[in-house]
C-alpha cells in the first residue's frame, strides 16, 4: 500500500472520530479529492498485470478452441457411419457454394491447428454421401478411421478453411450383439477384487462394481517373460496374459455370472513407473510434469494405435457373447480429471486445451468398445467438485462437463455419462448432512452425498441428455463414508453416514447406483481414514463393521428397520430428506 494512500485512510477514520462542522469537512473532502487526483498523475504506469501460468503456445490454443466451438457454420456434416470396410459420411452445403472438399482429421492431429488435410474428397452435390475406406496406411500404420472425425473445408494457398464443425461417427456397427446389463439395485462396490471375501457379491447383494486397470501392467512394446504376441494396426504388441488370468479374468468371471455390470477404469502411470519403460514413454503425454497417472498421448499416430490397441485388446476380451474371461460393459477413462495434474497429467493447461485432448481419450475407447458392444458407455470421472476446485491449480467439474457437452453438440453425440465422487465435503468427517459448501443449488461449490439432488437435476435436464431425449448414466463410482475409529461410537457416526447418503441416493432417479469406496478400510486412502465396510483386512482380518450390516439389508425388506437407530443419530423424525427445488 502506498504512503499517500494511508493517509486517506488515515483521514477518513478521522473524519468518523471528531465532530467537524460542515466548513471543515467540506474543506476535508476538497483535500481528499485532490489527494486523489495528484496520486493518480503521479503515477501513469499501469499495474503490473499477472503472468498467465500457461504458455504462450496453450494460451494460443485456447483461444481457437474456443472460437471454433462458438463458431456457427455455413456447411454440415450431418451423419457418419463406420462399417466393416468403409467410412460414409453424409452433409450438406448451400447451393452454388464452390468447391468444397471432405477432410479427414486424425485422431492424433489438432483441427484448429492444421494447415492443409492430407486426405480429402471433393464434394460435388449439395446434399452429398461420400464413402472412404475404413483403413488407411500411414508410414506402416494400418490407420482405423474409426477414430477420425471428418470436415468440410476450402483450399486456401496458405492454410485451409473449414466451413463445417468436424464430426466424429455416429453410428459403429458393431460385430455381435450382446445383451445389455441392467443394475438391480443401487448398491455396488469399488476396486472389486478377487479374495477371500468374494462371496460378499453375493451376501451384500451387489449390482455393479468398478475394477482397477493399468494399462502398463499387462501391455508392452517389448516382450517380457511369456508375454503373448498381439496384432493391431499392422504393429506387433505384448501381452502378460498370465497376469490377466490371475487378476482380472478371476473377478470379472464371478461378475459375468451373476450379470453384474462392471465399469474398468483406464489408467496408465508414468514411465518411470511401468514395467516396460518403452511404452510406458510412448504413452506419457509429452507435456506431463509428474502426478500418479498420467494423460496418454494422444499427440502421435504411434501413440495413438498403440493405446487404441490396448483398448481393442481388452473390448475384445471382456465384450463377448460366451463371457470366456467376463465381461466389462462400461468404462471410466482416467481418473478424477478436474484434478488432473495429480491423476491425468499433462501439465498445466487451459480448461479447453485440456478437455480437448480428454475427448480424444474418451472417443478413442467409445468408438472401439462399440464394435464389441452397442451399449457400452464411457464415463467422465471428476471428484466432488461442481462450481469450485477442490484445490489450488485444480479445475471445477462444471467447467469441464460443460465443455464436455459443448463437443457432443458441436462434433456429434456420443453415449459419455459421469463417474462422479461424491464424498462428504471433509473425507474425514462421516457427518455428510452437514456439509457447508454443498447446498441444494446448480450454483454450489461442491457435490456431495449432503446434495445429490444436484446431480439429479443435471441428469435428467434435456440439455445434457444423450441426443437430447436418452438421460446419461451416473454412478457414484467412487465415494464412501470413513469411521473416525474403531470405537462403537464412531462405527454408529460411520454408519448414520452411510443410511443418509443411501436414503438420498435411493429416491433419486437421476443417479443410478453407488460404488462403495472402499471394499476394506485401505492405508492407501489417508492417515486416518477408513472407509471401509469392512475393517483392514491385515490387521484385522477383515472384520464387517456396522455399516456392512447396514449395506446388506439396504434394499430389502428389512432396511427401514435397520436404519431407524440412524435418524435419532442424525436427529430427524423421517427419511423425508429429499428437498426439491
């Protein structure tokens, strides 16, 4: 603060502390005044502006991401079709146009970036249906253009001008028809895994669960141990089918047979942390600058078919009519990427600039998955964040699922939905409806199990429904209530916790089910947090905790029973708890 600036200050406490007549204070604002007016001249520079914290050369994308978001055009592309063998792409453009071409935009290529299409078609009717073939060879690469999006654009000599948005396919005709699993109930378990207590499906009655899947873990460049050959795109990867076996192929099997939906979720680590250190740098977004995961590299054709084989590789694995290996019908791409610089790295970017290269991800498994299975759904993964980040340096989830539906309606819609984490506001504290910053508004800072009627409402608003008419899935795929402690009154907080947030998520349609975090109170999740139904399973043998009995007998007939002691905990008369608005 400058010197002649504490002195108005100075003045002005001055002027409530002493009776003045009316000549002295006319005479003290006068001075004021001109004590303003001097500070303003003295000083003609400008006040140093903040540093952006992105780079010149993502300040610069942003920008034209943005515009051609926002951008109305004259031409359409209005549908695209993926056969077996072909690519039809149908639009249209005024009358007496010109000459306008088709332009195929490759997964691994930026539109507002490129300066002339290396494949393009001329359009010759108004009202046009042109047919490419599916594959194209690149330097060795059997390209699948089933990951492209296609433009209409002009020959210009220095760059050349799209005239339509892109738009991704639309309809993938997929190679079988498998049956579409339903969740029975709204119960379901995170981070599934094969063990001991794996008759819990059962006893608990579980209806959908997530499993972990690190890409790296079973899939390499290089060959390792008895590591199985696998084609793709004219490439020759490995595969650690032994270790799928003894992980994934043991609890997907249990799922499979009680037609358990099952949504993997995709991550990959960084280089330095995989055991095959060649793909693990193929696959790390070039600009990645640390976290637990990182974004893949959707910058590269290598890199590209190469994550697009590890995707196909698992689509046709676990999206097959007999269930050899189980099943996966969903898919949760990355991890909570509001906080992308902690589990989807790629640096610090803008908002779009990073969404951008997210819808990439997201298109790359849909558009494969579907080939396998014509219900299969990809999910967006965000925390409990809404309007505000959880953290300094972090996104808002709005602002990301915002611009999520702002690519489906400019560049086609596709069946994405929403992985939400709608933990209490403090992860520590079990007492959700107290929440402060999660209030029953599409304005509140954060979403939790205090607010879900938030969530709801986003669902079922015809806006961000699947073309407008079909409402987007949401799970709770990864949200818990933790116990303080092992002491009989923390396990009632732990359990109360959990009756209010089931009772909320239960009498909202919107939401479809919750996925329990965590199976086991887990080290990994904090220095005093446990979340679990059951206690470590180290330590102490896995023990049910109260709120597993309370999990069990929700959605029976017994549950209003068992969860009464709970609303004189919470201090409520009924479960009457939903508020509308």
């Amino acid at each position: 603060m400058s010197g002649s600036a504490q002195i108005i200050k100075l003045n002005y406490k001055t002027y409530y502390s002493v009776e003045l007549n009316l000549k002295q204070i006319f005479i003290l604002l006068s001075c004021c005044f001109a004590l303003s007016l001097w500070t303003a001249c003295e000083d003609e520079t400008p006040e140093p502006q903040p540093s952006s914290p992105y780079s010149e050369e993502d300040q610069l994308l942003e920008k034209q991401l943005q515009s051609y978001l926002s951008q109305s055009y004259s031409c359409e592309i209005s549908l695209v079709e993926v056969t077996d063998q072909s690519v039809i792409v149908k639009g249209k453009i005024p009358s007496g146009y010109g000459t306008v071409y088709l332009g195929e935009v490759p997964l691994y290529e930026d539109l507002v970036t490129m300066q002339h299409f290396d494949s393009s078609l001329p359009v010759t009717e108004d009202d046009f249906t042109l047919v490419v073939e599916r594959y194209a060879d690149i330097d060795g690469t059997k390209y699948d253009r089933l990951l492209s999006k296609w433009v209409l654009f002009t020959r210009q000599e220095s760059k050349d001008e799209i005239v339509s948005a892109a738009h991704y396919p639309d309809v993938i005709h997929a190679v079988q028809d498998l049956e579409a699993l339903k969740l029975r109930n709204k119960k379901g378990i995170g981070g599934l895994i094969y063990n001991q207590f794996i008759s819990d499906v059962d006893v608990l009655d579980i209806s959908s669960a997530t499993v972990n899947v690190i890409l790296d873990s079973f899939f390499h460049l290089n060959q390792m141990g008895s590591d199985t050959p696998y084609e793709y795109g004219g490439r020759t990867y490995y595969v650690n089918e032994k270790y799928l076996q003894a992980t994934l192929d043991k609890v997907l099997r249990v799922t499979a047979k009680r037609k358990i939906p099952v949504a993997a979720i995709i991550l990959l680590q960084r280089a330095e942390n995989c055991s095959d250190p060649d793909f693990g740098a193929l696959m790390q977004h070039p600009d990645n600058t640390g976290g637990a995961y990182t974004m893949p590299n959707m910058t590269t054709l290598e890199s590209v078919n190469a994550y697009a084989a590890a995707i196909n590789y698992l689509a046709s694995r676990y999206c097959r009519k007999n269930d050899r290996y189980g099943r996966i019908s969903h898919w949760i791409m990355q991890n909570e990427v509001d906080a992308s610089i902690q589990w989807a790295n790629m640096g610090n970017k803008p908002v779009t600039v990073f969404t951008d290269t997210y819808v990439k991800s997201l298109r790359l498994c849909y558009n494969i998955v579907r080939q396998y299975d014509a219900h299969s759904e990809v999910f967006a993964s965000f925390t409990h964040s809404w309007t505000a980040p959880c953290q300094a340096g972090w996104n808002s989830s709005l602002e990301i699922i915002t611009l999520l539906n702002r690519y489906s309606k400019v560049e086609g819609d596709f069946q994405w939905a929403l992985a939400y984490h709608s933990y209490p506001y403090d992860l520590y504290n079990p007492r959700s409806w107290e929440d402060p910053l999660a209030t029953v508004s599409m304005n509140t800072q954060f979403v939790t199990f205090r607010n879900l009627e938030v969530l709801n409402r986003w669902a079922l608003t015809g806006e961000n429904m699947y073309k407008g008419k079909i409402k987007r899935s949401i799970w709770l795929s990864e949200a818990g209530i933790n116990s303080r402690s092992y002491s009989e009154e923390s396990l009632k907080e732990q359990a109360a916790g959990f009756a209010y947030a089931w009772k909320k998520l239960n009498g909202l349609e919107g939401i479809d089910g919750l996925q329990w975090h965590n199976w086991f109170d887990n080290e990994g999740d904090g220095p005093g947090v446990m979340l679990g139904l059951r206690k470590y399973p180290d330590k102490n043998d896995g023990e049910p905790k109260p709120v597993w009995d309370l999990y069990r007998q929700a959605a029976t007939e017994t549950e209003d029973e068992a969860f009464a002691p709970s609303l004189e905990y919470i201090g409520i008369k009924d479960w009457n708890i939903i508020e509308p608005f």
